[in-house]
C-alpha cells in the first residue's frame, strides 16, 4: 500500500478523503451527478475511488449522525463507471472500510427512499439489516451493517483481510438443469395460497404452468409469473381488492425484486397476503406503500397480512 498526498493505492485502486472545498476541485460532471444524491452539500466529507490510470470508479459521501444515531456515520454512494462494475463495486466495497477506520466506527448507516431501491436492495445483499420504517416527510428505510475491524488497519494486507472478513463470498450455485421443478420446491405456506384461491390444498397445481393456467380460468382471479424457476415469485389479485404474493423461501434476487416492487407499486390491492417476512420483501412492500398490519404471524399455515395507506 502507498500512501502520497492523502491518496492510499488498495490493489488496482487508488482512494483519496476530500472535504468540502476539495469536492468543488473535482470536473463539473462528477459534481452535477453527486449532487444528484441527498444532503451533499453538507456532507462531512467523500471518498473517491479510481483507476490507476486517473478513471472515477465511486464516490462515497458521508455524514456524522445525530441523535439516536450520534455515534454512527450515515452514507450515500454513486457508481461512476459504467464500464467498470467490477471494479466501481470493490470500490464501493473498500470505502466502506476507509470510512469506519477513518472515523473510529465500526457501524456505517444509510437512508433509502423510492428512488433508492437499487441500492438498498445492494446492501441488503452485503448483510446491512433494516433497523428503522420511516414516514416522516417522505417515507425511507433505514438499514445498518456492524462492521469487523482490527484494531490497527495501515498497510494493504491489512485492509484486504478486513475485507474479506466483511465481505465472504456467499454465492449460491443452483442446478438449472432441474427439469421437475415443482412450485413446491420452493414456496411455502401453500396451504394457505390454496385457501386463498379457494381449492383443496391436493388440487394446488404442481407447476408454475399449471398455476397460470388456473388463474386464466377464473373471471375473479388474474395471476403474474415474476422470475423463474426457484426464483418465480408469484402474485395473485382477487377482484383487484386483495392480492397474495408467493416468494421463494431462501432465494433473493435484486433484479427480481425490483420488478417485484413496481407490480406491487401499481396493483389496486388494498391488502396483501404473503408467506414471507424478511428485511427483503419487508422493504419492497413498504415502499410500494404497504405497511404490516399484523406482528407476529409464524405459525404454519398462516400469512402475513400487509394494508395499503390510503
């Protein structure tokens, strides 16, 4: 690791601390795009992540919080390359770390509204949690990640072991090549889909397929197919008044998610019905303009229930 004039050098990436004065030094082009984020004009101060050859790969602004968050930092981030994801995201990634060791914290904290599902879907896929709903002004959610650290973080071996300490591979490899995928692999609490629609739990259809086909047939019912295989989740609406959404048990798919959220966004269900409750399908409802309306619902063959605010 080399260190010159505030610049440290982690792998292929150079990451420089600015304050104030030195954001407005930065080309006219990246200022207008971080402007685009929240509050940046009275951030504490960004990181800015390049290439070696000089390219802006992220640029990472951050806030001291106050109360109940006084002894957090809060975040906002923007990818500058779009023909670098790889190495915009292991920016991203590191300055994370570059800020709490900066900073003396080991938790970092951010706010996501509508406008920032990508992102808030990408940090609960780094392992942040939702520790706060807000509709205050305009409703945002709130997601933490506790981060490890050593106690001493100077050299570059020492950044890229805290790394890999906060950020473990955790792809799961699925074999596409099922051919009798059944909708029972993955969705649960089909008894109480089957009671939504009406039919004896023995006659819930085997199949995706064989799911939409059912739906076509009833004048009441209409049925939309989001994903595939293991990942399918599955929305159902009665009368366009109450609505069930089918989620896979373990699978997340950001970009899946996303499209998850903006039928939930446009249906004309006042009440939606769904068999999981996690950070992840939690947050898409909110957004989408739901709020939970029952607290605790674990027991087997139940639902959990979801009202629109009107």
């Amino acid at each position: 690791m080399k260190t010159n004039n505030r610049v440290t050098k982690i792998k292929s990436i150079n990451f420089e601390f600015l304050d104030q004065s030195s954001f407005e030094s930065l080309p006219q082009n990246i200022r207008e795009l971080t402007y685009q984020l929240p509050n940046i004009a009275i951030a504490d101060g960004f990181l800015l992540g390049k290439k070696l050859d000089g390219s802006n790969l992220s640029i990472v602004a951050y806030f001291l919080e106050s109360f109940p968050y006084e002894k957090k930092i809060s975040f906002h981030i923007l990818s500058l390359s779009e023909n670098a994801s790889y190495l915009s995201t292991l920016s991203i990634l590191y300055s994370y770390i570059f800020i709490c060791n900066q900073m003396h914290v080991n938790s970092l904290i951010s706010r996501h509204t509508i406008d920032q599902l990508d992102t808030l879907l990408m940090s609960l896929s780094l392992d942040f949690h939702v520790i706060e709903f807000s509709r205050y002004s305009i409703p945002n959610i709130v997601v933490e990640k506790k981060f490890i650290l050593n106690n001493t973080i100077t050299k570059e071996d020492d950044y890229i072991s805290v790394f890999n300490k906060n950020f473990a591979n955790k792809e799961i490899k699925i074999n596409s090549s099922q051919i009798d995928f059944k909708i029972s692999d993955s969705i649960s609490n089909l008894n109480a889909f089957s009671r939504f629609l009406n039919i004896e739990y023995d006659q819930f259809p085997n199949t995706f397929e064989e799911l939409d086909r059912l739906c076509k047939k009833q004048n009441n019912i209409s049925g939309t197919r989001i994903g595939k295989r293991n990942k399918t989740y599955y929305f159902i609406e009665n009368n366009n008044i109450v609505g069930a959404l089918m989620c896979p048990k373990k699978v997340r798919s950001r970009r899946i998610l996303k499209s998850v959220f903006k039928i939930l966004l446009n249906c004309r269900s006042q009440v939606i019905y769904t068999n999981i409750h996690d950070d992840w399908i939690n947050s898409v409802l909110f957004l989408a303009g739901f709020i939970l309306a029952n607290k605790s619902n674990q027991q087997d063959g139940l639902l959990w229930k979801w009202e629109r605010l009107l």
